[in-house]
C-alpha cells in the first residue's frame, strides 16, 4: 500500500510540476512572448495559477464519485487524465508556429490537469490513512505527500539533465522541453498498473456493504460542515504558498533570470531546487513519526514557526548569488514546509465523517490550494514589480504563514479516532471547530458521560 500510494502521487505530481518549472523557463518565451518579457512571465505563472482554480471542480466530482463508488476507481481515473494532459504538452506547437492558439491548448490541458489534480491527493490519503492502525496514522498519511517532494524532485531533475546535458543552450527552447512532457506517458502507464494491484479501503469497503453511502456526499458536507471545511483550507494555505514560491517555478526563475540580482545558471539553479525537494522529502518522512507522538497540531505549529522564522532569510541567501547559499536557502526553508505537510493527509482524514470524507478532505485540499498556492508566483512577480524588493514577497509569506498558524490553533486534534462507520455518530459530533460554544459543550457531555 505505501509504494502504490507513493507511487501514484509522485507521478502526479511529476506531471504538475514540470509545468511550474516550464512555465518560467519556457512559456514565458514560446508561449506568451509578444506580452513582453515582464508581462509575459506574469502570464506564464497566471496560466500556473489556473489549474488551481479549477481544482475544486475536480474535488467535487472525486468526492461525490469516491464517496459513492469508492477511492480506488477515482486514484485510477484521475491518474490517467493527468497523464494524457500532460503528454498532449509537450506535442503542443509554439505561439510563432499558430499565434494565439498556442496558449489557449496550453491554458486548456493546464485546466485538465488542475481537475486532476483536484482528485487526486484525496483519494491517496484516504487509501493510506484508511489501511493504516491508529497509532500509525501520521505515518502513514505522509506515503501520498511524500509524492510531491518525489514528483518535484524528479521534475527539477529531469529539467537539469535536460539543460545541462542532454539538450543545453538554444536546444532545450527549440525540442529539449519537450522531453518532460512526453516522458510522463511512460510513467503514467507504471503508476496505472501499480494502482490497479491496491484493495480497496476497508472503511469504504464497509460503507458499501452496509449501503450507507450518502446519496449527495457534497451536498451534506457544505450543509453540516462548512466552518470545518474553510478552516481545513486555510491550514493547507500557508504550506501551499511556500511550496509554489519557492520549490515551484518563482524561484527557478528569479535566480535564474540573466537580468536580475542573482544570474545563476539555469541548471545549478534545478540543481538547488532538487536537493531542496529531497530535504522537503526527509522532512516530511519525519513529520509522519513526529505528529504520531505528539499530535497533528503541534507538529504544524512547529513547522509555521520555522517558516515564518526563515521567510527572510530565504531572500537573503538567495540574493547572495552563490548556488551554495541558494541550495542552504532552499533546503532550511523545505524543512518547515515538510512539518507543515507530512501530518495533513492524517489530521484531514480525522476530522471528517466516514460516508463524506473523501468529498471533505479533496474540497478543503482543493480550496486550500487556491488561496495559497494558486496565485502566489504572480503575486510574488507582481509584488516584485511594483516595490523592487524581496523583502515584499517575504511579508506576504509570513502573513500566509499566520494564517495557517491561526486554522491549526482552531481545529481539533483528535489522533487515533475511529474512521470506520460505526463511529459515524461519533464523527458528526467531532467535525465542528474546537473553538466554538458547540464544541465545548460537546466536550463537556463527552467528559461527564
């Protein structure tokens, strides 16, 4: 269970990713170049930015389907959709070769993926935490995160063999980009046969058998559990604005930009990137162990701490100009990111009632991605623009930082709850927000009782 789960998502988010980094390092010139090159790079990481805004499309459709038929069918369909969009990329002509057109099937299969997208990390936590005994939980939730430091890792390592190697100089804008894309067909087909082999999970199992599905899953959820949902967003938030600013494609692009402050190669740049991914990676392995010992809250409170505390110094290192500095930069900052990542999948999983949870965890994923990770290089190049200095694009981290800060303080931190649909009941009487008069009292009958 844990290499399918891992498997699955790392060739996900193989595919999402290498458009991040393509988008400041290709797009911005073969796609969306008669903008200008400062319009043309906020286009670039717009069109980054689109795909998110589609996600909750993707999240309402796995969640009604993965709640009625199961998770395994919707891990299996939406791996394929990602793939196919993917691949039709790097087929895709230029904008010199059909103009307009060029961009409009790039934004277009960027919308198919963010539907994907919008279903995927779902139905991966569910199948992990679901499988997994109680006390193991926070482990167990980190086998579909550790896919996206994995599918960064391996998308910012094949786009440096390309530039470095491979197809480097003029060759990697003329055909080398492509490559990334295309592979993707292959690792798609890897990920399809794994993630046929994987049971279904045993809490949907049991739901099936008893025929106590929810008729319209999204519907009860908005309806019972709205509060639970924008506080479960806005705790992703935060992680998702330091992971698209930095590990994703801004950074790529600030410090490789030949004009700019910092004028590194775009290959040692990658480089920096990849072994920041394989810290994020080890961070949050680490998570897992770490939210299982001490409580899912604590361990993202520990890690919004640590981010906040290098939302400046990242910048300054950066800006040095030295690819070493660059590196140190990136990996101290993935530190924080892999605290505030590896115990979601779980803490998501135990908030939510077993018949609409994949809809609950997949549609607070989705929103959560929005207002975190969605715009966050166009705002940072924008930022950027208007004040010349980093020191804005930090604040704006801190301040999403907060936020996430401020959501893990309000939700419960139940670990070890029962998932299954015996505990329903149980559940409907948790998923309301720890703050609130209602849950108060709920806490005191539970302690009399």
């Amino acid at each position: 269970m844990a290499f399918a789960t891992i498997a699955g998502t790392t060739v996900e988010w193989y595919d999402f990713f290498i458009y991040a980094q393509a988008a400041g390092l290709v797009f911005t010139h073969l796609m969306f170049e008669p903008a200008g090159e400062q319009i043309g790079l906020m286009l670039a990481f717009a069109s980054v930015g689109i795909s998110f805004l589609f996600r909750p499309l993707g999240a309402f459709l796995a969640g009604h389907l993965g709640d009625r038929l199961g998770r395994r069918v919707v891990l299996v369909a939406t791996l394929l959709l990602m793939g196919l969009a993917t691949t039709l990329i790097g087929f895709l002509p230029t904008y010199e070769a059909v103009g307009v057109a060029a961009p409009i099937m790039l934004v277009l299969l960027r919308i198919l993926q963010g539907i994907s997208a919008g279903g995927e990390w779902g139905g991966a936590a569910l199948m992990a935490v679901e499988h997994a005994p109680a006390h193991r939980r926070g482990l167990a939730g980190t086998y579909p995160q550790l896919g996206v430091p994995l599918g960064m890792l391996l998308a910012s390592g094949v786009f440096a063999l390309m530039t470095g190697v491979i197809a480097p100089g003029d060759a990697f804008l003329e055909w080398g980009w492509r490559v990334p894309f295309l592979l993707s067909f292959v690792l798609v087909l890897i990920g399809h046969f794994i993630r046929r082999s994987v049971d279904e999970s045993p809490v949907f199992r049991e739901i099936a058998e008893r025929k106590e599905q929810a008729s319209a899953p999204v519907a009860k959820l908005f309806r019972f559990h709205w509060p639970l949902i924008i506080a479960a967003a806005l705790l992703f938030a935060g992680n998702n604005a330091g992971g698209y600013m930095t590990t994703g494609g801004f950074i790529t692009a600030y410090a490789s930009d030949a004009d700019g402050p910092v004028a590194l190669g775009r290959t040692e740049v990658l480089l920096a990137v990849t072994v920041a991914a394989a810290v994020w990676f080890l961070a949050t392995l680490a998570a897992g162990f770490i939210c299982d010992a001490i409580g899912r809250r604590r361990t993202f409170l520990i890690g919004y701490a640590w981010l906040v505390i290098m939302a400046f110094p990242l910048f300054l290192l950066v800006n040095t100009g030295d690819i070493m500095m660059l590196t140190l930069g990136l990996s101290l900052f993935s530190v924080g990111l892999g605290l505030t990542y590896g115990p979601q999948a779980s803490w998501y999983a135990e908030l939510f009632p077993a018949n609409v949870r994949f809809s609950g965890v997949s549609i607070s994923y989705a929103l959560g991605a929005i207002v975190g990770g969605a715009f966050a290089p166009t705002i940072a190049q924008a930022l950027l623009g208007a004040t010349g200095t980093r020191l804005a694009v930090s604040a704006y981290l801190v301040i999403m930082f907060l936020v996430g800060s401020v959501a893990a303080l309000v939700l419960q931190d139940k670990p070890g709850r029962p998932l299954g649909i015996d505990s329903q009941e149980d559940q409907e009487k948790y998923a309301v927000l720890r703050v609130s008069p209602r849950y108060q009292q709920q806490e005191k009958e539970v302690v009399e009782a």
